[in-house]
C-alpha cells in the first residue's frame, strides 16, 4: 500500500488532486490561448523601457570612502599623553556614523556649505561691476536720479524692517531645508563594519557637481567625526 497515494472520497466524486490538476489545466489552457496578447504586452513594454532609458539623460555617481582608524590615541592637552581609551565597539562606531550621514541635520549642513562656496564664487564678479564708475553724462545723469529717488523714498520704521528680516531669514532657511531635502534623494551610504569603512555615493546628471557634493558630504562627516 502506498502512504502517499490519496485515496478516493466514499461516493464516487474527485479527489483532491484531481481537483487541482483540472484547475492547473485550466490556467494553462487559458494563458495558452492568450499568448499572442501577453507577448505582444511583454514586447511593448520592453520597447517602452528601452526608450526611456535612451531618452534620459545619463547619471553619474561619485563615491567617497572614509576609513576609521581605532588603533591611534589621541593627544590630551598636548602633553604628549594619551588619554584614557574608552570600551567602544568598531562596528557599532562605524554603524553610528553611517546614520549620522544619512541624517537631515548633515545634509542641511553640506546645502549651506554649498550655498556658500556659490556665493563666494558670484561675488567678485558682482564687486568688480560695482566698481565700474559711470562714463559720460549719461551715467551722471543716472547716478544723480539714483541718489534723489533714494533721498525721496522714507525709511522704514525698526519693526517694519525687523520684520523684513525675519521674514527673509525664514524663507532663506525654507529654501535650505528644501535643497536638503533634494541632496538625500541622491545621496547613499553604506557602511563595512569589519573595514571599519563607510562609503559616500551621490548621484547627479553633473559629474563635476556628483563629485563635489561627496567631497562636501564627506568632509562634513569628518567634522562630525573629530568633533
């Protein structure tokens, strides 16, 4: 007698593997008679997803790599002395700062950075057109309107312009968290707990722009690092 032989049910009706072989039978019956369909659907989307592939433009990712060495001592006060070592796990250190990468306060700190630099890099340029003096009368006659509109206008009171500035800062802060906000879409991080390692990846369509970020990601983390 076989044990794994199903016997059949008193009355003469199926068995129910009978009953699942007829269902599987149909299904591929049906699939069979749709074939044409779901090959022509597998097709189109192929070329769909080929096309937009080409139609995109390409992206590049830059990719930093920042090592932890637990071995040194560092230097108490400068008198040539190590301080005493804390018990401190490598991999949970090396874990811990891989999410203080990934955090919104890292990355509002690197869109300032950048802001920044883009504002130092405008700035001679705008300073050295200030520079320029008018010539002929022309540039007279609108350097004087100039200084008399500016005599006309009143001055605003302390709270008005209080308020113009906070209201300018707000704004400013909002666009900061917004470009922060667009730094972690293409930022990735991971980290090697046995290399001690992390790994800074950015991805932008600006090779030059994907490697600068990085850079800037990274040595944010060091600051965060050595404190």
């Amino acid at each position: 007698m076989d044990p794994f032989h199903e016997a059949d049910p008193p009355g003469g009706g199926r068995s129910l593997t009978s009953h699942y072989e007829a269902v599987t039978g149909h299904a591929l019956a049906v699939l069979w008679r749709r074939r044409l369909m779901i090959a022509s659907i597998a097709g189109l989307s192929a070329l769909a997803a080929g096309a937009a592939s080409l139609a995109l433009p390409p992206s590049y990712v830059a990719e930093v790599l920042l090592q932890f060495d637990f071995g040194q001592t560092q230097d108490v006060r400068g008198t040539g002395k190590s301080g005493p070592q804390i018990a401190l796990e490598p991999a949970s250190v090396v874990e811990s700062e891989a999410r203080i990468i990934r955090s919104f306060a890292i990355a509002q700190s690197v869109a300032g950075r950048l802001e920044t630099e883009a504002r130092a890099e405008t700035r001679p340029e705008a300073g050295h057109a200030a520079k320029e003096p008018p010539t002929g009368w022309v540039g007279s006659l609108r350097q004087a309107l100039a200084s008399r509109v500016q005599a006309a206008l009143p001055a605003l009171p302390g709270g008005r312009q209080e308020d113009a500035a906070q209201q300018e800062s707000a704004q400013q802060e909002t666009e900061r968290d917004a470009r922060a906000q667009r730094l972690m879409r293409g930022l990735t991080v991971g980290n090697d707990a046995k290399a001690y390692l992390i790994s800074i990846g950015y991805r932008d369509r600006d090779p030059k722009r994907a490697a600068e970020i990085a850079n800037t990601f990274a040595t944010a983390a060091r600051s965060v690092v050595l404190g």
